[in-house]
C-alpha cells in the first residue's frame, strides 16, 4: 500500500503527482488492470447447464424460425 505524507510547504498539485508517481513504480495499476476481465473456470456442473441452455435456446430459434416468427439468417 502507498502511503504519501504532505511535506512543509507542499501544493496539493505536488503531492497528488507524487502519490500518483508512488502509485505508478509500485506496480498497482497493472496488477488491476491485469485482473479486470479475469473470469473463472466454470465447474463440470456449470458448464453442463450453460450447455443445456444454450441447446435450448438453439431449439427454441428453431421453432419460431420454423413458425414464421423470425427471419433467418442473413446472408
């Protein structure tokens, strides 16, 4: 953790760039940057029924496609 004390005489300017230089060599920024999208694995169980759903819903684009209710795919 980067901790910055306002020194006799400092600008807040100042001191705001030197936490903001403090911040920057420790290296913080890219470890949350690193970690935005991480995402984890899915279990067996959650990767079962994130399948089941999908074949679902390929079934169910069949059956409105087939009643007329949606247009096909555009080519």
């Amino acid at each position: 953790m980067v901790h910055v004390t306002r020194k006799d005489n400092e600008s807040s300017t100042a001191m705001i760039r030197r936490f903001s230089r403090r911040v920057q060599r420790a290296g913080i920024i890219l470890e949350v940057r690193k970690g935005r999208f991480f995402a984890r694995d899915l279990n067996r169980t959650g990767r079962r029924k994130k399948a089941a759903r999908r074949e679902k819903m390929a079934g169910e684009y069949d059956r409105l496609y087939k009643l007329g209710k949606l247009e096909g795919p555009k080519q």
